[in-house]
C-alpha cells in the first residue's frame, strides 16, 4: 500500500506543479485552481491511496458508486466528494443528499427534482451548469455552440437561480472527445465568455467556478481560466470500466 500511496503522491504533486506553471504564465494566482482528482471506477483501495497522497476533492461520475465509497470511507475527514458526471433523474436523490458539488447540471428538469430533494434532507446544493459548447450530439449540456443562441438560454438559468435549495457556483463543459489539448482551448475560451455573458445578464448568481480540463488538456484549461480541472488517469491510473448501475 505504501509503493501505492508515494505512486499517488508523485503524480498529484506533479499535476499540482503543472496547475501552479499554467496558472503563473496566464497571470492567475495558483490557488485560484482546485485540482479534483477523479476516482469514478477505482477500487477502494486506489481512492484510499489517493486520499492518503493527499488529495481532498474527490469526483465521481456515477451515483451508486460513489455514495458506496463516501459511506466505506466515512471516517476521512476533510474529504470533498463531487459528482461530475450525467445525473438520470432516478438518481437525484443521491445526489442531493451526499454531494458537495455537483459539476453537470444538464437540464430544468433534473435542477426542479434536485431542488425537491434537497430540501427534504434540509441541505443547499451547489452545481454547476454544464454546457454544450462544441455541438457534439452525443454530449449532456444545454447546447451553446453558437453564441448568436445565448440568449435563448436565459430563462432556464433565471430558472434555476429562483430554486432555493440550489446554488448555482457556476459553468461545466467537455470538449469534443478526440481534441487535442491546444483544440480545446476554442472551447474552454467560449465556456469563459459565456460565464461573462451569463454574470452580464443575471448579476444576481454566483458564477465563480469553471470547471473543465482532464488529464489531456487540464493546463491548457487553467490558462483560459479554469478554477476546477477534473484529473484521473495522469494521477490514480487507468479506469476500471464499469456501467451505471
């Protein structure tokens, strides 16, 4: 376990220095950026390594899963769990009772049963909205590939700020899958200025966070303004592939 947890350790403060390098050159304080590193599909004993080399925030991509290791590893303290990945409405109860941040928020719809279940368990939840930004079909989002639309967008967003057991932190995306890190950047670069056009029109939200950026593209991400990079692979290894349950 030792040789698994110094493994861990060398690579998240590895990626911690290439957050620090990325953020310098663009003029941006490191510790603007948190570093979530993402645990979706690895055993126990990989997040338990991971938390021991010192990670703190946690991303899970699958509900089920994730509220297993939250409950096996109660007795970590100062542990932050965050649910990355498309929520089906089944599971939002989960969400809204053991999440502290929910990255993809995809839809109206998911944010009103959220909001149910939030208040039930008496808690707030903050989320993310995530958005479509390179027009893939395949991909969870309000679609915001083309800006002439944005507006459209408005009323859902106005929407969701009157919930009262939300709390909007602001915006998510993923770049189209195949992108190299310097092609994403188009994307996270409209992912930052519809935050702008998004905190212009409703000045009355929270729109600090900008969460994108994975282990192929994280740095690129922090240099176009990314507070919130999601990295797996070039910390804790390969996944091990499992389907929602």
């Amino acid at each position: 376990m030792s040789n698994l947890v110094s493994s861990i350790r060398e690579k998240y403060l590895h990626t911690l220095d290439q957050i620090a390098t990325a953020a310098r050159k663009s003029g941006r304080d490191p510790h603007e950026v948190r570093l979530v590193v993402v645990t979706k599909s690895q055993p126990l004993e990989i997040v338990q390594a991971a938390i021991e080399a010192g990670a703190r925030i946690l991303g899970e991509n699958y509900p089920e899963e994730g509220v297993t290791k939250i409950q096996s590893l109660a007795a970590q303290t100062g542990v932050e769990w965050h649910m990355i990945g498309h929520v089906q409405s089944r599971k939002a109860r989960l969400v809204a009772e053991h999440f502290a941040l929910l990255h993809s928020l995809d839809s109206l719809k998911l944010a009103r049963r959220l909001d149910r279940f939030a208040a039930e368990s008496q808690r707030t939840l903050p989320v993310l909205l995530e958005f479509n930004v390179g027009g893939e079909a395949s991909k969870s989002g309000w679609e915001a590939s083309d800006e002439s639309q944005w507006d459209a967008l408005l009323p859902d967003v106005a929407a969701i700020l009157e919930l009262p057991n939300l709390q909007i932190r602001g915006l998510m995306t993923m770049p189209p899958l195949g992108t190299d890190a310097q092609d994403s950047r188009r994307f996270f670069r409209r992912l930052r200025l519809l935050r702008e056009r998004l905190a212009t029109q409703l000045p009355g939200g929270d729109w600090r966070e900008l969460s994108m950026g994975t282990s192929a593209d994280y740095a690129v991400a922090v240099e176009e303004g990314a507070t919130l990079v999601r990295v797996g692979t070039a910390i804790v290894g390969e996944r091990r592939y499992t389907s929602e349950k």
